[in-house]
C-alpha cells in the first residue's frame, strides 16, 4: 500500500481515545479518520468512511467490540482490526476469542499512570502491529463488498529460495517444535484440532504472546482439539498426545534427563524482542533430540526461529514452513526460506497431513 493506512479508532474511554489517536497521529503514513465510543457507531463509520484499519476496544456500550467483529464478518465489510485489550485474565479470553472471530491482532491497554508514559509505551507495541498490518493488506488484498474472495495464487519460490533437498522417510520426530506469531491463534485453531488423539509425538510450541494470554490460548484450543493442550510449567513432562504451549513472559526450552524429556522455564532475556522465543526452544530441541525431531515454522512478523531452526537442520532435523500465500505475516517462515533452511513449503490446509504422515516416518509429494 502506497497511500496512508486509514485508522478509526473506537474505544469507550475518551483518555484512550485521546491517547490511541495522538500515537496515531504522531506516525508516519497512517492517517486517522474517525474516533467513535461505541460498536454501533463504529459500524456505522466503517461503512461511511471505509477505514483500512480499526483499533477496536473489547468492552464498550451497546455493542462490544465482539459484536462489531460478528458483524464485520456479516457484512464482508472487509476492515483489519487490532483489538485493545485489558491486561486481564478476562481481557485473555475475550482477546482469544476475538482472534478467532478474524481479529488480526492485539495489543495491550497502557497501565502506567503517566500519560507521557502510556503513550510511548503505546507507540512502542502498535508500531509493529501496523507495519504487519500493511504488509497483510498488501499480501491479501480485502474483495470488492459482495464479491467471492479471490483464492490467492500460490508463486513458485524463485530457484535460489527453493526447498532444500528433503530427507528420506523412515526417522520419526520425538518432538515437533513450532514457532509462530502474527496470526497465529487463527492458523493453530486450523490446524491441531485436525490431529488424531493417537498422534505419536508430543507438540511444544512458542507462541508470541504475553503472560495470561497463553493461557487462555491454550484452553481454548484445548476444548478444541482430540489431544491435550496446556501452557507449559516447569518441570511438566514432555509426552505423547499432549501439546505445549511456552507461557508468555517465560523462556521455555527441553531438557532430557534419565527418566524421560522436562520442560523448563527460565527468566532469560529476551531474543529478538520476543519471550518466549522460538529459537531458545528450537536450540533446546536440537541439543537434546538431534535428528529425531520436527521443527514448524508458522505465520508471523520478523525472523525469530531462524537461527534455533539452523542448529536443528545441523543436526538433522527438518524444517517445514508455511507458503506465503496462506500467511497472515510472510515474515518468520520467509527468513526460512530465503535462507535455505525449508525442507517443506507447505500452505496452511496441507500442514496437518504433513505433520501426521512425518510423525509416522513417511514423506508426502
């Protein structure tokens, strides 16, 4: 996108409305064309002004800010939204459940005392979330109101992108580690409820999110999904038919010991911003199961995973990404990719069939 990104902000309280759009304001390319205190009035100025993005409170009169979604996808209106959230156990699920209903990220509501201070901090998480916005609408396109969406086309990589060579059949992982961010409570909800209760190796997956949020995610999913799906503690067992999830905050890897795989849960610092990062578990993962392991790299902004992802491939593990056609970020499976790491390049609906058939040792065409 060429042009300003068009913003509505809507939120019930007219300070974070106040803060919201002078962080706006303040950035380059975006232009902010409507604040509003209400989910009715919101709909109505996304159909009058057509905004690119909303920064969508959750708990608002008349209409919360999980009505406008149902009502965004209802009427096709075809808006990105950035939910605003408290940071609250009750902010947790209803974020979780506003990221299944299409929201396409969030970021947390100041909680300092000083305005100077709630704004930078504002301007410090939306920052990004708008640069992954841009390159989404970019990548997808939103159709014409009324029209079928248009199923994007899938570009062959370019020859020096393309997978590297596949290993043979027949080692079979004893752990999948996934890493994935921007996108990704949509993405697993799409993908691990379609693995069967007996799959054969336990899942551990670092998903960017902060404390309290993983947790929701990880329940939600878990009334989703035949296997079992927690956030990680320490000292938890690493075993079949149970999925990880790294709790926000905490850096997570695995360490085997005599009597079977733990989990671990430091207070390192944080590797390319993010904690937990996908590549101090992936290094954990390479250390302790070398070639008898899987490692997924999923939508998301930046490159976090590439370099746990190397050390994996070093001992002989291999790597699948997801295309960029099915992304909500190309950025995290992109750097796989562009640096030769990719043993598979898998769009979003095939990942699960991919995931089993490894598991049981065998390679699909």
């Amino acid at each position: 996108m060429s042009r300003k990104l068009r913003c509505l902000v809507v939120d019930d309280s007219a300070l974070y409305r106040k803060i919201v759009r002078e962080v706006l304001t303040s950035l380059p390319d975006v232009e902010v064309v409507g604040a509003v205190n209400d989910g009715v009035k919101a709909l109505e100025q996304i159909e009058a002004l057509k905004p690119d993005l909303v920064t969508l409170d959750l708990e608002m009169p008349r209409l919360d800010g999980i009505g406008v979604l149902r009502e965004l996808q209802k009427r096709q209106l075809g808006v990105t939204a950035i939910m605003v959230s408290a940071f609250t156990k009750h902010g947790a699920k209803a974020t979780t459940e506003a990221l299944g209903l299409g929201a396409f990220d969030f970021i947390l509501k100041p909680t300092t005392d000083s305005l100077d201070e709630s704004i930078k901090q504002l301007r410090h998480d939306l920052t990004p979330k708008l640069k992954a916005c841009r390159l989404h609408r970019a990548a997808h396109p939103a159709p014409r109101r009324g029209a079928a969406p248009a199923r994007p086309q899938r570009p062959a990589p370019p020859a020096a992108r393309r997978p590297a060579p596949r290993r043979a059949p027949g080692i079979r992982p004893e752990v999948v580690a996934i890493g994935i961010s921007t996108g990704g409570p949509q993405t697993l909800t799409k993908i691990l409820p379609k693995l069967p209760k007996n799959f054969p190796a336990p899942i551990v997956i670092v998903q960017h999110m902060p404390p309290m949020f993983t947790k929701s995610l990880a329940d939600d999913l878990d009334r989703r999904c035949q296997l079992r799906v927690m956030e990680a503690t320490q000292g938890q067992p690493v075993r079949p038919g149970e999925i990880l999830i790294a709790p926000g905050g905490r850096q997570m890897r695995i360490v085997k010991q005599a009597n079977g795989s733990v989990i671990q849960l430091t207070d390192d610092p944080p590797e390319r911003n993010c904690k937990p990062a996908a590549d101090f578990l992936f290094r954990s993962v390479a250390k302790s199961f070398g070639p008898r392991a899987l490692g997924v790299v999923l939508t998301g902004m930046g490159d976090d995973g590439t370099e746990g992802a190397r050390l994996m491939k070093a001992a002989g593990a291999p790597i699948f990404t997801q295309d960029e056609a099915t992304c909500v970020v190309y950025g995290m499976p992109k750097s796989i990719v562009d640096n030769g790491l990719a043993d598979e390049v898998l769009p979003l609906e095939r990942v699960h069939d991919h995931l089993i058939a490894a598991a049981a040792g065998r390679v699909l065409v």
